[in-house]
C-alpha cells in the first residue's frame, strides 16, 4: 500500500500528470458547448478535436498503469490489442461522465449516468477508432462482458453489462478507475488457465532481467546470473548476485504477484509467497552444504570466496502480511535496488539493511493508524485503518472554500462567471 502511494504520489508531481490537468480543463471547457440537457436526460456530440484529446488523456493514464509487455499474448487476444480497445472504452466514459457533470441537472444527470449503445454499434465505433478487425473488437468486448457463471468473478473485472441480446450497459465509474491491466490478469486467472500458468513462468525472467540490466551498468562489482539449475526436485536460483569486493554471496527467489485487492486475493498472495520462502529455505541449504557444487554451477569456478550467503524472497506489488513465517527476507524489488543504489553497490551493507528490516514503512513515519466512525441505520460502526502520511507539501495546500470558483475553470455559460467549487468538482467530493 506504501508503495503503490508513493508510485501515484510521485506521478501527481509529474509534468506529465500536471499538462494531462491543464488538457483536460481546457477540452472540458470546448465539451461544454456541446452538451445540452433534455427533459430525459442529456444529449451531447463530440468533435474530432474533443475525441483526440480524450483519447489522448486516456492513453496517457493507462501508461502509468502498465507494467506487463505489449506482445504478450492470451488466447483469443493479446495485451497490445486489449489496451487499444480499453484506450476507447476510458475515453468514452470519461466523455461521458464529464458530459453528465457539465450538463447542469440536478444530481449531474444521474438518470443518465450509465452509457447504452448497441453491442454491434459499440464494436464498429472502436474498430474505426483503432487498428483492430471487428472480430478481434468482439472477442475483447465478449471477454469483459459480465458473466454471472464464473466463479468469484467481480463486476470491475467484467465491467459491460448486457441489456438484452443486443444493448449492453458501460458504467462510466467502473471504467475510469480500473487497474485494467491488473484486472485483466485477475480474470484471465479465472477463466484461462492455460494462458495465465505459460505467462507466469514469463514474469519473473522479466523481472529478473531489470533488475540484472540495472544493476550491471551501474556496478561493475557485482556479477549476476539468472535461472541457474540445482539438483532435482530442487527449485531453480533465480537471481544470483555476488560481490567481488565484499564477497558476499545474494540468492533472490522472484516472485511477480498480482496486486492483491480482497480478502481472498490477500490471503492468496500469501501462499505464493510462503512457497517462495519455502524455496528459498531449501536453496540456502543446498548451497551451504554444497558449496563448490552450487558456484560451479552458478560462475564456473567452485574456488571463488564466499564469507556469506544470503536468501530471499524478491517480489513484486506486495510483501505479504504479518501472518507469514519471515524466517527468510521478502522485499520489494524497487527497494533492492535502491538500496544497492544506496550502499553503492556493497552487497553487505544492503544485507544488513535487510536483516535490520530498514525497508519496511515505519508506524508513524510513513503511515498511520486511524480510528473511523460511520453512523448507518441507527448503528454506529467504529473500525480502524491504515492511513499513508502525506509529505508536507501536500498537506499545506490551501483550502478550497465552498463558494470559490473552482479551480477547474468552469465558466457559467449564462453569467459568463466562474462556477463555485460547491456546484462544480465540489459535488463530487460530497
């Protein structure tokens, strides 16, 4: 969670992020002729020039999101293809939602929220807005339809609904905040196991080879070696990384886990990694034990110095929770990293970092626990929470009055005067 923060902290002082808001304030205004509300509902048409910059914005949020190779390829699709379909599904939505605020209903056009086209109207809208066949546009748009017969699945997952044999139903707010590519992962799990176990077995040679490149140009010390084979039933060695200068010996178990986003996913990812720490014990045991044997394997060379080795678990977007038998490390593999970077290379220096658990977000440092109360149906719910500390500078912002203009810049087309925060984006945080 710390680090997911810290990753979308950074991006918001990114000038990325900072011209997408001053793109976005300025289309939204140029949107605003074009919508009209109707005894209905809202109605509205979209220009060339307003799709390109939506579907400009959409694109560059998605790029923040992405961590997985565009070639990767599932059964029917692959990951490039998917992404080019959901580029136009999030800029439909974000269009339309922006529509629904700018309209002047009451309730920012709740009766219209939800978007309904004709499923075979929808395919042909995005096979001319990509470099997709129809075909292709159906099979994606089949994939994430809902489907209430598969097990487990969430409605985020399978986002578009269908009416009846024709019409199907885009919800706007199950778009526009999805970790599409998480989410897609999550359901090809469920639904196509063949693909999801070959591309597993992919993600952490990816991984693996970042970290290898990154380490290898800024560190001439340390010499790596990737997926080194032991004796069967042995488990491979993943990562390998010694220190010539401090003869340290480092041995990482990867583990590339899905971003766990329930109970059931939490405690999923703890299994994954309980055997990641399972392997590594057995690892550790082999090489100490057979020493000559392990570095012949791994360098060639079974004389070469070793006055300590290390094992543990390198994972990615989570390191479990506290119910896990840590005898053996798990860290984060951005924070190997900077702590090699940290220690310039001194591989003993980042093993007593990790030994010490320097690593890991301290209470009252970088997060917090909160106490909530929730008054609902005549009860009162208290509940704790986890609460990351914002850096100062966020927290000095001045605060927006609820009669300020708002700072998007919306203009009252009647008045030709600034709309307020409270009758604009202060809706939505009420």
């Amino acid at each position: 969670m710390i680090l997911l923060f810290r990753k979308k902290s950074s991006f918001l002082k990114s000038n990325e992020f900072k011209n997408g808001v001053l793109e976005l304030s300025r289309i939204k205004n140029k949107l605003l002729s074009y919508v009209s509300s109707t005894q209905n509902g809202i109605e509205y048409t979209v220009p060339q020039e307003i799709w390109e910059a939506f579907h400009r914005l959409a694109k560059n949020q998605m790029r923040t999101a992405c961590e997985l190779p565009e070639d990767w390829t599932f059964t029917y699709f692959s990951l490039k293809e998917f992404k080019e379909v959901w580029a136009v599904l999030l800029a439909k939505a974000q269009i339309h939602s922006m529509a629904c605020l700018l309209s002047g209903k009451k309730g920012a056009g709740i009766e219209s929220v939800v978007l309904v086209e004709k499923f075979e109207t929808l395919c042909k809208d995005i096979a001319s807005k990509t470099n997709l066949s129809y075909s292709k546009v159906e099979q994606i748009l089949h994939f994430i339809t809902y489907n209430p017969t598969i097990k487990n699945v969430d409605i985020i997952m399978q986002p578009l609904i269908m009416l009846d044999s024709s019409q199907v139903a885009i919800s706007p707010h199950l778009i526009i905040p999805s970790n599409f590519e998480r989410n897609l992962i999550v359901l090809i799990n469920k639904v196509d196991q063949a693909s999801y176990s070959r591309l597993s077995n992919n993600k952490e040679n990816i991984m693996g080879n970042e970290l290898v490149q990154k380490i290898s140009k800024a560190f001439p010390n340390l010499k790596l070696e990737q997926k080194i084979q032991l004796p069967s039933p042995l488990p491979d060695m993943d990562l390998i990384i010694y220190d010539e200068n401090t003869n340290v010996l480092f041995i990482g178990e990867m583990k590339w886990l899905i971003q766990p986003d329930s109970i059931q996913e939490v405690c999923s990812r703890d299994e994954d990694l309980a055997k990641g720490i399972c392997q590594a014990k057995r690892i550790k045991d082999y090489v100490e034990n057979n020493l000559a044997d392990s570095l012949n394997r791994i360098f060639g060379d079974e004389h070469i110095k070793v006055k300590k080795i290390f094992t543990c678990v390198v994972s990615k977007n989570t390191l479990g929770t506290s119910a896990l038998d840590r005898v053996v490390p798990i860290i984060n593999e951005e924070i190997l990293m900077q702590l090699i970077t940290k220690f310039n290379g001194n591989l003993q220096e980042v093993v007593n970092a990790i030994e010490a658990k320097e690593y890991l977000p301290k209470l009252g440092k970088d997060f917090k626990i909160i106490k909530h109360k929730i008054k609902y149906a005549g009860y009162l719910f208290r509940f704790q929470a986890v609460e990351v500390i914002i850096p100062s500078e966020h927290r000095t912002r001045k605060k927006i009055g609820r009669n300020d203009p708002c700072p998007c810049g919306k203009i009252n087309k009647n008045t030709g005067r600034p709309v307020k925060y409270k009758n604009c984006c202060g809706r939505l945080q009420t």
